[in-house]
C-alpha cells in the first residue's frame, strides 16, 4: 500500500489503533524522548505517538512530531500494506527465484511479477507537496541565529510556520549529555559524481545553527565514498534530506541493500507504485514529491571537518565527538500540513530493533541465495544491530559453521558483527533463551570458537581503533566426525510423544 503523505500515515495508524494522540505541550529538549523512550518499551512495541503540541524551549513548535511510528511487528507490517513481513519476504523470495516459464500458467505468474516491478522504478514529476511552501537561504546569511528563546512577556505562544528554518522544527535535544539537537530519522540523498547512482542513507544530523548542520555518515557508508570523490575534486557536493513522506523511506534508507541499488527502488517495489521524484530547488538531486519536509543544501570540501556530538545512540552509550562534514542548508520547502518524523534511540528495545528486525525478516531469502544451508537468523535486541548475530543452519559437512561465520562476516554491513553463534535448524533463533542453552551445552570454548578481525562499527565504544576490531564466532551445532570431537554425540532429552498427548488430554489442553 502506497501512503501519499506521513499524514496519511498517521491517519491509517489511528484507525488501526495503533495511535496516541498527546494535545498537552512536551518538551523538544528531553522530555519527548522520556515519553517515547518508554513507549517503545512496552510490550510489543506500545504505540505510535502523535506529539500535537512539541515546544521549543516552551515556544510551541507549528509541525507536529510523529514518533515511534514503526517500533512495532505489526506497524512494520502496515508500512508494507501487509499482514506480515514475512508475507512480503516469501513475495521478494518468490520473485528472485522466477525460473523460464514452461507452462502458460507459469507465464502470466512471471508477467504479474514484470508487472510489479514496472511499479518500482521512481519517475520524474515537476512538482507536488513538499513544494507547497519554499524558504531559500542567502549564502553568505548569518549562521549564528540562536534557539528561539525570549523573555516571557514577548514570546509567542507559537512560533510561525513559514518561512520554515531550523529553529522551528521540532528537532529533539534526546539525551542529556547531548552536543545539541539532532534530526533523528533522515533519509540523506546524495549522488555518485562519477556514475550518477543516488544512495539514500540514514546518518544522524546534529543543528549547529539556524543554517548549518553536521552530517554523520561514517567512513564504510556510500555517502561518505560519494564524499571521498568531491573532496578529491574540491567541488561542492550536492546533499539533501528527506523527513516525513510514505513511512518506508526510512525504511528503505535503513535496509543493507547492495551498493549501488536505488534506495528508492525497493520503496517503490514495497509499495506497490513507483514513486515521484521532483528535482530540488536548489541543486540537482531529486526527491520523493510527497515527502512533509526537505532541507537542501551542499558540503564544502574546502572547508575544516567540525567535531560532531556526543550522542546517546543505538549502543545504549553516547558516541563521543568526532570530526565530520559540515552541511550548510540552502532550502527548505515543506507540506502545508507536514508533519516532523523522529526516532529516539538508546539502550534496547528502541523502535530500530523493529526496523532492523524487518530488515531481517525481508532480506532473509536474499542470504538464502548465498547459503542454502540457513534456516533463519536473529538479530537479538540486547546485540543492538552489529553485535550480536543468531543464525540456524541445516548442517551436513564438518566445518559448515565456520563456512556460515566467515560468509556473513563478508556481506555487507555484517561485516560489523562481532558475534555470531551458528545453531542447528531445531534451534528458534529468535528464543534467545534457547540459542543460549545450546551455546552453553555444545560449545567446548578451545575447539569451537573463532576468533577474527575486521572492520568495526565506527560507533563501537569498545574497539581499541576507531572501525578497527576483533570478532568470535561460536559454533554451537552438534558436532561431526572430522570436527575434533571423539565421543558419542548425545541426544536432546525429549519426552515421548504419547505420553505427552495423554498429559494435554488430562488437562484439558
């Protein structure tokens, strides 16, 4: 299902049940982060939340503040106008299998499946919503307009709409030890200089000022590579950022999808219609006409990296200033009616264990491809993403699970894994109670375990190096003749399938 704007979103949410509505003014600085925080701690998830009234620094911000708007199976799901992610990762699985056609049955099947990719491929329009209001920046404008903040007797109960700045968006201050106010959900469009491929990322966006902002991709991401070549070049690159719109850009900006593959590509294939693009106001790059909010602009590479944060992230610790990219705002153009998308994270379960679960459950068929032998993996919440990595394998061959440790430690963004455990395929992945009970049981530490090293999560706290770091794999599979182990294997104590059934029967079950 296609949502034409966040609000429309948001209204599907109500209906469902799926929405709070908060009216009484919350605080911008901390205080939507508390109320979120234990939200998305609830069972399952809690509800979406629909802050009517945010206020920055006690001055009611015009945008609303939608959060938490994906921290749940079941809103993943909707995002996807779906019962389940999974009905969408058999589809996905499904489509990548299509074999020639033999019959005319199987024939009109693939032509219905041509038929959904069609939808898939964004096209160009010259206008749409997120051009219905447009503020430009001069240049050489001042960038040290503080935080609205006035003395009580003249400041306005609302700051105004338009022209929209950095300072009246509800962007949060979410920790205390925070260097300052960061966008939280932003989907980041940049562009390959040489091939022209669009990469759409997620990198946190930290407010400097009324006009700049620091960019936070780290040094693995596409966008810094697309970075490394303007700052070859010493030519300004083009960057814009995307809020609000159809709920899957995030998610489509947050999926590991090979380099190269248009972000917006796989949005438009999960929504079954394509989406259309609209060219900036103020440079070349395009962007989904029916997102709430864009803010364009450029990085100069000509100019000194500024140091960026601290930041309470998705590790459940603050990251620690560093120097990043500085991006100086151009544009922002905006919906009559937009409405600001934010996410807090934290120490787990946040709303990105739910994104990144989804991510999972979708691309699932994908790694499949590549090992036949997996049944399923598991990112827990407690390894938030990287560090922690379930995965359950039909295992037939000594040595298959080391195959499995060393394969996923080569795909993608698994390369900043620093634990996997391989389990065999009557292990749910997913009861971390279970995994751990076979890690335990079947594990001789000096025989089963892998200890490597690669590159690291650049937010990794714990890492001797930035992005530099170690990696154990744990093979916790029954093991085979040609594995090191010389005794009888024991079997799994279970109790007899009768006797089971007659004890259901005297209670009734």
């Amino acid at each position: 299902m296609a949502y034409d704007s966040f609000r429309d979103w948001i209204t599907a949410l109500d209906r469902a049940g799926e929405l709070t509505r908060i009216s009484t003014p919350v605080a911008t600085e901390l205080e939507i982060t508390e109320l979120a925080d234990r939200e998305m701690k609830s069972p399952g998830g809690g509800k979406a939340l629909l802050i009517e009234k945010p206020t920055i620094n006690g001055v009611v911000s015009p945008f609303p503040v939608a959060i938490n708007t994906l921290g749940s199976n079941r809103r993943m799901a909707m995002s996807m106008g779906a019962a389940s992610v999974d009905e969408v990762a058999a589809e996905l699985g499904a489509l990548m299998k299509a074999k020639p056609p033999t019959t005319f049955r199987d024939a009109f099947q693939l032509l219905a499946r041509a038929a959904e990719l069609r939808h898939a491929r964004p096209r160009r329009v010259k206008d749409g919503p997120c051009k219905e209001k447009i503020h430009r920046f001069e240049e050489r404008a001042s960038h040290t307009a503080p935080w609205p903040a006035a003395p009580d007797w003249k400041r306005p109960e609302t700051l105004p709409a338009n022209p929209a700045t950095l300072l009246n968006l509800p962007i949060l201050k979410c920790w205390p030890l925070d260097g300052g106010r960061f966008i939280t959900l932003p989907c980041v469009v940049t562009q390959d200089p040489d091939t022209g491929e669009r990469n759409v990322g997620m990198y946190r966006v930290q407010v400097y000022d009324n006009q700049t902002t620091g960019m936070h991709w780290q040094l693995q991401k596409v966008a810094a590579r697309h970075g490394r070549r303007y700052y070859e070049t010493k030519s300004r690159m083009p960057v814009a950022i995307v809020l609000g719109g159809d709920p899957l850009f995030p998610f489509a900006a947050t999926a590991p999808l090979p380099d190269g593959i248009d972000e917006f590509l796989l949005a438009g294939y999960l929504r079954r219609k394509s989406i259309d693009l609209v060219k900036c106001e103020t440079n070349d790059l395009e962007v989904p006409a029916n997102a709430d909010i864009i803010i364009e602009g450029y990085i100069d590479p000509t100019e000194p990296l500024r140091d960026e944060g601290p930041f309470g992230d998705h590790t459940g610790f603050y990251t620690l200033p560093e120097p990043y990219p500085v991006f100086h705002v151009t544009a922002i153009t905006h919906r009559n009616d937009a409405i600001y998308p934010s996410t807090v994270v934290g120490i787990p379960p946040m709303e990105d264990f739910y994104i990144g679960a989804a991510s999972v459950r979708l691309f699932l068929p994908m790694f499949k491809m590549n090992f036949p032998e997996i049944v399923d993996i598991a990112l827990p919440a407690e390894g938030v993403f990287h560090n922690l990595v379930f995965v359950s394998i039909r295992k037939t061959y000594p040595m298959q699970a080391y195959k499995i440790m060393h394969g996923l430690w080569g795909m993608g963004q698994m390369m900043f894994t620093k634990y996997i455990v391989v389990v065999d395929d009557d292990v749910d992945v997913h009861n971390t109670s279970d995994v751990m009970f076979r890690l335990c049981a079947n594990t001789d530490p000096g025989r089963d375990t892998l200890l490597t090293r690669g590159p690291a999560d650049v937010l990794d706290h714990a890492t001797s190096d930035i992005a530099i770091g170690g990696k154990l794999g744990f093979d916790a599979t029954r093991k085979l003749p040609g594995e090191g182990f010389k005794r009888t294997w024991p079997p799994l104590i279970r109790m007899d399938p009768a006797v089971r059934a007659k004890i259901d029967t005297m209670l009734g079950r």
